[in-house]
C-alpha cells in the first residue's frame, strides 16, 4: 500500500499572523473533510495553531514559519521561530494574563516536541483523528 503526504507551508507576520493562521489552518483542514469527519480536532488543532504562533511572535519577535503535514496517520502542526530559547511549561498564578500556552498545547495535542535548530527553534504538535490510536507513549512528551 502507498501513502501520499500532504503538506503545506506559509510565514505568518507578527502583525495580523495569528489570525490568518488559524484561517489558513482552517482552510486546510476543510480540504481534508476534518470539519466534518473531526470538529473536535478541528478545534484543538485551530486553538493550537493560535498558541503556537501567538509564542513565536511573542518570544521571538518575528515571522513564525508553520508547516502543516497529514501522512494519514498524524496531522503535524510545526511552528518555527527565531527565539533559540525552548518552550517551558510555567505554573502561572490564576491572575496572569500569560504563561499557559505549552500547557494548552500540551492539553490539546495527542504529542508535542521542540527542536533546537540554527538561529531558533521548533515545535511540532501531532494530533491523529479519532479512532485512531496513539503509536507513541503517553510518556514520550516533554514536560
């Protein structure tokens, strides 16, 4: 049996960006009938994309770079950024404004991970439709 990739890729400004991510995160998932098929993942993924932009361009201060890949059996979401600084859960006191992001993330998507790569970082969330199960450990994503 062969398996065709699909996968598209877009900058998003720090002005403007988060909200035309979710859009173009929408757009796509509707080319692949998840509105449909997964509109429950079809919210965590737009929540995720919302987070994940929204730290880049926070930390980062510049174009986050998202890549969105379905190879059939995951939908990768990466977001890269120029901050070289990894993504840490913070225990944010119930007034702050902030600092729950990787914690939403983590929440959200069935894995996630950072790559340190030159000049910045990564991270990738991977959700995988319903019925499906998870071939990674329920351990195997950072803390």
């Amino acid at each position: 049996m062969s398996m065709r990739a699909k996968g598209w890729a877009r900058s998003f400004p720090v002005s403007g960006g988060i909200r035309a991510g979710r859009q173009w995160a929408r757009d796509h998932l509707a080319a692949l009938g998840w509105p449909a098929d997964e509109p429950e993942t079809v919210d965590a993924v737009l929540l995720t994309v919302s987070e994940l932009l929204t730290n880049a361009h926070l930390h980062a201060h510049s174009t986050a770079e998202m890549v969105m890949s379905w190879d059939g059996r995951c939908l990768h979401v990466s977001v890269a950024d120029r901050d070289p600084h990894m993504p840490t859960r913070r225990e944010p006191s119930p007034t702050a404004p902030g600092g729950r992001g990787m914690a939403l993330v983590d929440a959200l998507a069935d894995t996630w991970e950072a790559h340190s790569m030159p000049g910045g970082k990564t991270v990738t969330a991977c959700f995988f439709p319903s019925g499906q199960p998870d071939p990674h450990p329920a351990d195997s994503t950072p803390a």
